[in-house]
C-alpha cells in the first residue's frame, strides 16, 4: 500500500525535507501546498500508520521524525511519480517570482547553503572566486545568520537560483522552458561544448547536484586558469521572441545577473533547431560546487524558496 498511495510518500518527502521534529498541524500546511488537502486529524491518521511501518517515530510533543528505515522508502518509492518533480518544484519557484529588472523590485529564487561557522572564511574566499570568473548567475551572495533553517554552530549563504530568470521571462511574454542541465567545458576562458546533459523532465534528481556529488566538474580550475567543466543550464524559448528575449537579458545583467554564456538557434554540440533559441547560462550552483571541490563541507537547498531582491544585495 505504501508504495502506491501518494499521500504517504509525500508526508514521508515532507519530513525528509526539514531536519526538525514535525506535527500533524504544520504537515497539513506543507501538504497544502503541494494540493494534498487534508486535516490535522487525517495526518495523523497517515502518521499513525507510517509509525506502524517503522518509517517515522515520535519525539516526544515535538512531532515526527523519519527513520532510517523511512529515508530508504523516500528514495525508493515511486519513482515514476518522482520523474518531473524536479522541474515542477522549479517552474513553481519561477511563477512565484516577481522580480522586475527595470525597478530591481520583487522576489527572487534562491538556494540556501549551510555551513559550519568554522568554515565561513573559506567558504567565502570559494565564493568570491566564482563571483570574479562571472560563472555565478548572479554577481553577489547574501551570508544570514538569522533563519529557523540554519542549526546552532553554523552559517547561511544565499545564491540566486537560476530559475530567477525563467520567472523574468514569463512576465514579460515570453514563454520558456528549462530543457537541460550540463558540464560545459571551457578551453582558456571561451566556452568549447557540453561534456554531458540532462534532460530536467526525465529526472528524479537535479542534474547539477548529480555532476557536484559524483566530482564530475573542475570549477575551481575554470577559476584559476580559465579552463576546465563548470555547470550551465540550457533553455528554450521561440526563435520569434529573439529581440524581446534581448531587451530582458541587458535589463537584467544592470541588475547584476551574468547570462547568457551564449545563445543561438544552433550553440555548442546541441542539435540545431530553426524554431527554438536556445540560451545558455551558468548556474548558481557553481558556488557550491566550487566549495565541494576544495574539500568543504557545505549542504544546500535547491531552490529553497522566493526572497525580496533587496535582501540579496544588502550587504554582507
């Protein structure tokens, strides 16, 4: 029953997300939210049956927790449902953006990264590196020591997550889509081909994440020499939309935005399309991935929700 019934799997999902103990109340909410509608009493009906199974376990009047037995039926369970929750997560983040670059007013998505306060310095100094190669998205981070997310002895850093761009797009008409996330190699500062791709609507893991946690990028190198596998995305929009595509990116990069790497019917190794212009852009995962490559713990949250543009570019 628990591997067919999607309400489970989502609570189960829900609990994975936060570190924290969870109660019936706030699981409701967070339901809610994904279109799952149900009452306090009817989550804890589903909580009293996935303690049955062994996938979750009380802490006392804290709430929930999952067990590790709880953690691999999240990995494992319905993974044909899984498929596309990456890019659903994604393009909700975009809607709910609102950031408009002609007044740098309104919300953007971020990424939230975690780490030990011992490691701030160093963290920066991984940072500012992708910051001066330009292969951040954005120019600037945001460092926050004050949010619920961020445990005792450690340090949040926010990065503008890419999809910021998609809801820019939107609200000026022009329809996107994010079609690829890949390793794009680069020979003395000029961007040569894609070493690999993957498609964001055949996935149950981002893409990006995959080529960080499996060492399969040398950003650090592309910081130093100008030549190494740094992450970019790869979207879609229609050929007609060209000028109006354009007139956004310059207004965005007076903003602070660095984008696109390129941009053609026909870029890279990609197949060429006479209908479809394709934009590349570096993500705002080269910050993490930059940090994981010299050795430094550091967790984070992909698109971990919508922030005014203001709070990003105070000062650290």
């Amino acid at each position: 029953m628990i591997r067919t019934e999607r309400k489970y799997i989502e609570i189960l999902r829900i609990l994975k997300d936060h570190q924290e103990p969870m109660g019936a109340k706030r699981l409701s909410e967070l339901m809610a939210e994904r279109g799952f509608i149900l009452s306090d009493r009817a989550v804890q009906y589903y909580l009293s049956y996935l303690d049955a199974m062994g996938f979750t376990e009380k802490i006392g009047n804290q709430g929930r927790v999952l067990t590790p037995s709880g953690f691999q039926e999240t990995d494992s369970a319905l993974v044909d449902d899984r498929i596309g929750f990456i890019i659903s997560k994604l393009e909700r983040l975009a809607y709910r953006s609102t950031f408009d670059p002609k007044t740098s007013t309104g919300d953007v998505a971020y990424n939230l990264s975690i780490v030990p306060e011992e490691s701030l310095d160093q963290v920066q100094k991984t940072f500012d590196e992708v910051v001066a190669t330009g292969c951040g998205f954005f120019s600037s981070y945001r460092i926050v020591d004050h949010d619920p997310r961020i445990p005792h002895g450690s340090a949040g850093l926010i990065t503008v997550c890419s999809i910021s761009m998609d809801g820019v797009f939107q609200r000026n008409g022009i329809p996107v889509r994010m079609a690829f996330g890949g390793r794009l190699q680069i020979s003395e500062g000029s961007p040569q081909r894609f070493v690999d791709l993957i498609g964001y609507r055949g996935t149950t893991i981002d893409p990006l994440e995959l080529f960080i946690s499996s060492g399969l990028t040398s950003i650090s190198n592309f910081c130093r020499t100008k030549s190494g596998i740094a992450l970019a995305n790869v979207r879609e929009v229609p050929s007609s939309a060209l000028q109006n595509v354009k007139r956004t990116i310059q207004t965005m990069k007076k903003c602070g935005f660095a984008f696109p790497v390129t941009m053609g019917n026909q870029v890279f190794n990609l197949p060429p399309n006479p209908y479809r212009l394709s934009i590349v852009a570096f993500s705002g995962l080269n910050f993490i991935g930059n940090t994981v490559e010299q050795g430094i713990d550091i967790k984070t949250e992909i698109g971990a929700g919508n922030i005014p543009f203001s709070k990003v570019i105070e000062k650290n």
